[in-house]
C-alpha cells in the first residue's frame, strides 16, 4: 500500500486500551497511556461520549488544524465501532487517522511508525481494519514478548513491574513526541527518525570475578 501525501494532515489520534480499573497500568493499554500524555501536554480534557471519550485540540497545539484525540469505551476488540462513529462525525479520512497501539513484536523500549498492514494479532487495529480498512496510520508502542509460560492474553493484560517504570516513563514521553512530529511534520519524517531508536539502556557488560 503506498503512503498518503506527507502534506496530508493528522485530524484523529485514537490510543487503544480497555475502559476501567481493572485494565489501567496494562500493556494492552499503552495507547491510552500516550494518547493521555498528550492531552496533558496540550491542554486537553476528555469527555465522555457513548462509546469513546475524547478531547478537541485547538488549532496551534498539536497540529495546525484541529485535531481529535479518542479512547474507545467499547473495549480493545471492538475498537472499529467507536473509530468508524468518530471518523464519520468529524469527516475524517482513514489517511487522516492515527491509531497508537501496543505491540509484542516489539521490545519495551521500541517504537515504530507504519501505515497500513495487518493487526499483527493486534485485536484492536485488526478491528478498525475491518470497519474502516488498513488505509491509517500506526504508532506502535513495544511491550515485549510473554515470558516462558505466560499465555499471550495474560501477558497483555498484565501490568508494567516496578523495574520497568523508568523506562515505561521514557516510552511514553517518546510516544507522545513522536505523534506531535507525525502530526506537525509529516509520518514520514517521524518514520526516519523514531523507527531505529532503541530507548532501553544497554546490557552491562559481565564483570569479571575479583
């Protein structure tokens, strides 16, 4: 699938996650963590809705149009419902979109920019897929593979430990500044510049035995 025009503007930032308590803190919503991030840098409270919560930003904040940020309500494999409502309200194009999801294929400390594709076993950007097709925009946020022994829905649904949440920290102020570049300078930029960039610090060498 060929990429839209870089000129073509973000008007809808979608983080993915599930609603509740019970989810908050997960790797399977380290979209909301972003999407939340941003809001907080450029002012932006969310409301309700029936579906999704979302937040307006004024032109000049985080992009020169108006830009809309969402959390679907409806739970991560029903992501497409509240994405397609909100696309069709605000007259947004699929290129228009920016979904930021988390993804196992990915190391913590990883991020990477696609257009199109498959989900990936993502469930949630395989459902707004099938509502809207693959023609969007990712931000895809590393959370790592499941350990030996843990099932993939267990891991997903498992929180960030408290040795990760340094790094859990840098992620996610990365992630928000690599959708501000996305949507002031164009995804093929941010794609150059956030795609080879490892934030996890690097092993230390094994001293030897004095």
């Amino acid at each position: 699938m060929g990429l839209p025009s870089d000129t073509t503007p973000v008007r809808l930032v979608v983080g993915l996650g599930n609603p509740g308590p019970r989810y908050s803190g997960t790797r399977h919503n380290a979209g909301f963590l972003v999407i939340d991030e941003v809001a907080r840098r450029h002012g932006g409270a969310f409301r309700q809705e029936r579906e999704a919560a979302t937040a307006k930003l004024p032109p000049a904040t985080l992009a020169s149009t108006t830009a809309q940020l969402l959390k679907p309500l409806t739970f991560m494999n029903l992501s497409g419902r509240a994405v397609q409502a909100a696309l069709t309200k605000g007259g947004v194009r699929p290129a228009e979109l920016l979904v930021v999801h988390d993804d196992i294929d990915l190391p913590l400390g990883r991020l990477r920019v696609r257009f199109g594709g498959s989900g990936g076993g993502q469930r949630g950007v395989a459902d707004i897929a099938r509502a809207i097709g693959p023609g969007f925009w990712r931000l895809k946020v590393g959370v790592g593979r499941p350990p030996e022994g843990w099932a993939t829905e267990n891991w997903v649904l498992s929180r960030f430990d408290e040795g990760e949440a340094v790094l859990l920290g840098r992620v996610v102020a990365s992630a928000a500044d690599a959708v501000e570049l996305i949507a002031r300078s164009g995804a093929e930029r941010a794609m150059n510049e956030v795609n080879g960039v490892d934030l996890a610090p690097p092993p230390q060498p094994n001293r030897p035995d004095t």
